[in-house]
C-alpha cells in the first residue's frame, strides 16, 4: 500500500494508540476522526467512527472522506475494510503489540506509513528515554503486589487482569509484582473472591470510570473478596484515567511515571 496523501488521516484502534502516535509526529491538525478510546483533550472533538464500540462504521467513516485510514488487527469487521479499500480509500493496517517494549515498532510503523520515518525516530527515543527515566523511580525494597480490576458495575462486569492482559507490562515496569500474574492466571479473567483474596495484592489497580461504576472504594470493598486482601482492608486504591493506562502509545513512559507515584504514594510505610 502507498500513502500519497497524508491531509486526511483517520487513526483507528482498540487502545487510542495509532491516534496518539500521530498527534506524536507532528500530524495531530491532519487527523479527522477517532475511535471510542482516542479520548485525550486534543482530539476529543473529533468525531467517533466506532459508534458500537470498537467496531468501525463504513458510512461513517466515508462521511469524513479520508485520505488515509490506520488500523491495526484488532480493528473491524474484516467486511468494513473490505469495503473501505473497494470505495477507494488507502487502508494501511500495522501490527500492535499492547506492551511496553512494544512501543517503539508500533510508532516507527505508523512513521513509516505516513512518510515521516524521521520523526518516529525521534520519538521513538523520546518515550523510550522516559519510559526508563520512570523504571529507575522504583524504591528499593520489597515489590508491592498490585491487582488490576477491570471494572463495569452498570454491566456486571468484573476481571481481574493476568500475565499479557497489559497492565502487567505496567505493573512491572514500575517495580510491582503483578498479583494476577503470580496466582497464575492470563489476559483477563472472571473475578472470585477466592482468586482475589489468594492474590493477595498489597494494591488494587482500576480505571476511573470502572471505580466510579462500582461506587468509587466506598463500593468496591463492598465486592466479594475485596476487603480481605491487604488493598482492601487498608483501601490502598489508585485509579487511572480510562483511555491512559493500556493505551501504549507516546504517552506511556509519562503514564508509567504517574503510575509509580500513585502506587508509592499509597503503600503502607510499614
């Protein structure tokens, strides 16, 4: 696929990371649209082509008439790009790994297909340099467990995230241990009291909009299993803006900064 024309771009993907990494390179005014997760204040604006969620909207996204559209392989139906590319428009589809050392491919990716390699480089070293600037932040000392939550009270959703669900790239990156991780589940997984209270964590790890949807902690520690791990009975909670925590895109060194003071900030001295 070439790109000849960069004056419209629609970046499109599960975590909001493609739109970040354009805004990144420079090319934030050429961008026309965004999925549900781009929710940052600059393209907060635009107008939302995943209007079922992570699925794209044919007629929407021909209604912006893009010059370009990015997505990686988490974005469809295959159908919608099927019929993208019939009606003439550049589908440029990168490959997108959610973790942390997975950042630098992602963006030189997105550089390479918008022409601007050169930029990608620089900011390739820019969030690499503060993802490590944060990693040298943990304290020395024993390594807090964390669990992250992921929540949906209004939808009876509750999971707790294990080895590849992405926050444990996160939780490490900070000097954690990653709770779910070490009780030896994967991705994300239906959330018991039993396998809670087992992982033990000394912190619980959520998404603003997940704590606000259970009742903020007030109604978290009220969910099975909760206040009988460390987190809950000493309601050691941090929460994370939604859209920030598992984007990994440019902003993922900061995020992790941010992250590792919360955490630091919340840990019993004892």
């Amino acid at each position: 696929m070439t790109v000849d024309d960069v004056s419209r771009i629609l970046p499109v993907n599960l975590h909001g990371s493609i739109a970040e990494i354009v805004f990144g390179l420079g090319l934030g005014g050429n961008v026309i649209g965004r999925d549900t997760s781009t929710t940052f204040p600059a393209a907060a604006h635009l107008p939302v082509v995943t209007p079922g969620g992570h699925d794209l909207s044919a007629e929407a996204v021909l209604d912006l008439d893009p010059s370009v559209v990015l997505v990686d392989d988490g974005v469809g139906p295959p159908e919608v790009l099927r019929q993208l590319r019939a009606a003439g428009v550049p589908v440029v589809q990168v490959r997108a790994e959610p973790t942390l050392d997975g950042v630098p491919a992602h963006i030189r990716a997105v550089a390479a297909a918008l022409g601007v390699p050169g930029a990608g480089e620089r900011l390739v070293t820019r969030v690499q340099s503060e993802t490590a600037e944060a990693r040298r932040t943990a304290p020395a000392g024993r390594a807090p467990r964390i669990a992250f939550l992921y929540l949906r009270g209004t939808a009876g959703v509750y999971l707790i995230g294990g080895r590849g669900a992405g926050s444990d790239a996160m939780i490490e990156a900070i000097g954690g241990v990653d709770a779910g991780s070490a009780a030896g589940l994967s991705r994300f997984r239906p959330l018991t009291s039993e396998g809670l209270i087992n992982a033990a964590p000394d912190v619980i790890l959520v998404m603003s909009a997940g704590l606000a949807s259970v009742g903020g902690v007030d109604g978290l520690v009220k969910l099975p299993g909760v206040a009988q791990t460390p987190a809950g009975a000493n309601r050691r909670v941090v929460d994370m803006a939604d859209g920030t925590l598992l984007t990994f895109g440019v902003r993922s060194g900061r995020v992790v900064q941010a992250l590792a003071r919360a955490v630091y900030s919340c840990e019993d001295p004892s």
